[in-house]
C-alpha cells in the first residue's frame, strides 16, 4: 500500500497536466464518502434512470484562492570549516541539502531524503572536531561542511552559493584546490550503496584513492552489502539536475553523491510516505561508520599502517552512538522541510537555528547564507496557503435534476395544452349542457 500510494504520488507530481491534488487525513466520514463515491462511479455504464434511482448524493469541495508568495526565504545555506594542519591544504567538501518535498508540502518530512543526509553530517561533523581538536591528529585537509536550501528545487541554494563564491568571493575555499566533493543523499535505510559521478575519477587522483577506501571498507567490514559506481554524464540540456554534485561538476570541481538509491528518478525522493519509520537507526549507524573510516583512511593515509578491518578509528570515545543518530533524526523529522514553510512558523525556525547551533559548536567560521529568489525573474514561484481547510458539501446528484426538469417540463406541457384547448373544450361543454337542458 505504501510502495503504490508513493509511486500516484510520483505520477502526479510527473504529470505534465494541470491537475489539482489534495491530500488530508484519512477518517470514517472521508472514508464514507469515498465509498459512495466509488459506488456512483461504477454504475457510469448503466442507464440513467438506474443512475437516477441508485445514485443517492454527490459531492463538491470548495477551497480558498491560492496566491504566490512575494517574498520567501528559501534558500538558507550554512557552512563551516575544520582548518588542516599543513599551510595551504587542500579542501575536502562535504555536503547535504536539507529541505523536504511531496506531493502535500505540509506533509513532506523527509526522513530518508535527506534527513539521513543530514544526520550523517552532523555526526561527521563531531567526529572529526575531536579528530582536529588535538594539532597531533590534524589531517593534511580543509574539511567545508554545508548544508544547503533548495535541493529538492534543482539545487538551488547550491547554485546560488557557488556563483556568490566562485564568481564574487577571492578568498573562498572553492578557488584553492580541492580534492573532492561528497554529497550525501538518502542514507537511512537500504543494504546497497551507489557512488553517483558524472565522470569516473581517473587513477592516482584523491577521488579514486577516496573510492578505493569505500570499497575496502565495505568489502571487509560489511561483506553483504552492494556497492557500485553509477556513472551519469551532465546533460545540459535537461530542465532538472539528477544529484547534487552535478552543480560542481558544471563549476568544474570534481565530486560525488553516495546514496542507497539508485535511480534518480526514484519516486523515494519526494513521497509524503517518507516519515521517521522508514529509517533504520543500525543501517543509518552502518553507513555513517562506512563514510567516516573511508574518510579517514584516505585522509590520513591508513592503508599502509592496517587492514580496513583490523584497525577502526572511531571506537570508545569516538564510538558513533545510536541514541544521538536517533535524537538528530527526530530533531530534523519533527517539521516538515518543504522549502516554502521553513521561515512561516517558530518550530521551522527553531529548526533552522538548531542546526546552525550545532555546527557552531563543533566547527569554525560558521556563516549563514540566505539567498531571495529574483522577483522579476523567479526561477521558481511558492504559493501561500500550503495547509487549508477544504469544504465538502453533499448535493443532489444531476440526474436527479435531470429528473425534475423532466417533471416540471411535462407539468407546463400539460398546464400549456389545456391553455390552447381551453375554448374548444369549453364550447363543446357548453353545447352538451344545453342541448340536455332542451
């Protein structure tokens, strides 16, 4: 039921009709209606006056008029920096976008895509505080950690955010070099994991030596798991971009996108069904393990001093603990993200604030970015009113008007007949009581 209702969900979403969706809460009176509904729709072969007699009622809903939101705060990107140990290191970016989407905004919570995204970097995020808090255990590597706005909307925020520091910021981290760029996307569930890239990463390079290490891992410590390597070209010509490293990758910054999905097109990646109980806690605990020791074996070049099994940095002190992945993934699933609610109300706020708190208290150089979609030129228009009520009246069904215009019609025909035989009728009386009366 869940897998069936998620792929109409897609469907509407895909269709490139006007059509109007709503979705509401299920209960005994909606699902009443709906039965009678069904009911009436199955007799459509019968005749009208079987229509007539077993239609009992029909049903019209009333909404308010939508209008287009004129200011929305809809790209909001954070990012901060772990410094690396060496004088002009190279940068290691690691990335998630943490907006929602579905058919119903207000119902989009999007647990898997991409609360997963975002917990794994956060957790990312402590553990490698602790790594870079002692100058001994510094790693060669910037490590930028960003959460960005707009992801489920082409990447937007994304793209806002590389044009502010490519093309007008000198000193960013993005005009030296950088070794690589990981995106995290749906990593809450599933026992397969793909490496998205738009060109595959040539021998001797950080990306390759950073894959060589996914595998390892994957192959020592979770030998049942599928791990693959999905390559896409960037396809300019297409409206919409499959993943989010496809927008370096138009900068010319190599990176990848690590989900348990493959197909971009899923219809996982934008369903209202996409709630807290879709997650598993020990396979979302498995793949942050998996991103954070591949990480580091690259970073610190451990492939020398120890199998991927044998030796495990992060254990005791820097164990990755299921209660706090559980605690993030509650914080984050506790609102819906769609883009257009996160500056509408104080528990989207309070979210927003949240989450740039915690990268505050691990990493430097915390900065918040918001981006204000152009209003002569929007690239893309939010509407108001995402939660409203809708009205249901029950009326008449038509062909019991069919049926009353027919009794009406035949009474004026009658009342119309006796009106023009009036005279002859009353003449031809008259003379019959006359000639008895003689």
């Amino acid at each position: 039921m869940t897998l069936r209702t998620s792929k109409v969900a897609a469907l509407l979403l895909l269709s490139v009709h006007l059509l109007h969706a709503s979705a509401l809460p299920a209960d005994d009176q909606l699902l009443c209606m709906y039965e009678e509904v069904t009911q009436a729709a199955e007799t459509k072969s019968a005749s009208v006056l079987v229509r007539g007699e077993r239609d009992t009622a029909e049903y019209k809903h009333v909404w308010a008029i939508i209008k287009p939101v004129s200011q929305v705060d809809l790209l909001l990107h954070f990012k901060g920096v772990l410094p690396g140990a060496v004088e002009d290191p190279p940068t290691i970016v690691i990335t998630a976008h943490y907006d929602s989407f579905g058919l119903a905004p207000w119902l989009a919570y999007g647990a898997d895509s991409n609360g997963s995204g975002v917990t794994v970097l956060l957790e990312l995020v402590r553990l490698f505080h602790h790594l870079y808090s002692d100058p001994r255990s510094q790693a060669p590597y910037h490590l930028l950690f960003s959460l960005t706005g707009g992801g489920k909307y082409n990447f937007l925020g994304t793209k806002r955010w590389l044009e502010e520091n490519m093309d007008h910021a000198e000193s960013s981290l993005l005009h030296d070099n950088v070794a690589f760029v990981l995106c995290l996307d749906s990593l809450g569930t599933g026992d397969e994991l793909f490496l998205h890239v738009s060109r595959p990463p040539k021998p001797g390079t950080p990306q390759y030596s950073f894959i060589q290490q996914l595998e390892q891992i994957i192959s020592a410590r979770f030998p049942w798991m599928r791990f693959g390597t999905v390559h896409k070209k960037i396809n300019l010509q297409e409206a919409t971009l499959a993943w989010e490293h496809e927008r370096y990758g138009m900068k010319r910054i190599p990176g990848f996108t690590l989900s348990h999905i493959e197909n971009p097109k899923s219809e996982l990646r934008g369903s209202i069904l996409d709630t807290m109980a879709q997650v598993d806690i020990r396979k979302l605990k498995r793949n942050t393990v998996i991103v954070a020791e591949s990480l580091t074996r690259f970073m610190y070049n451990l492939s020398d001093k120890g199998s991927a099994k044998d030796m495990q940095v992060f254990k005791g002190s820097l164990d990755i603990q299921d209660s706090r992945l559980s605690a993030l993934m509650t914080m984050i699933t506790s609102v819906p993200r769609a883009v257009q609610l996160m500056d509408r109300e104080p528990e989207h706020t309070l979210l927003i604030s949240s989450l740039e708190q915690e990268l505050k208290h691990y990493l430097r150089q915390v900065h918040r970015h918001t981006f204000h979609p152009d209003r002569r030129d929007p690239e893309i228009t939010f509407f108001d009113q995402m939660k409203q009520p809708m009205m249901m009246y029950r009326v008449k069904p038509a062909t019991f008007d069919l049926f009353l215009g027919g009794c009406i019609a035949g009474y004026l025909g009658i009342v119309y007949y006796a009106i023009k035989t009036f005279g002859n009728v009353y003449t031809k009386l008259k003379a019959t009581v006359k000639a008895k009366h003689q």
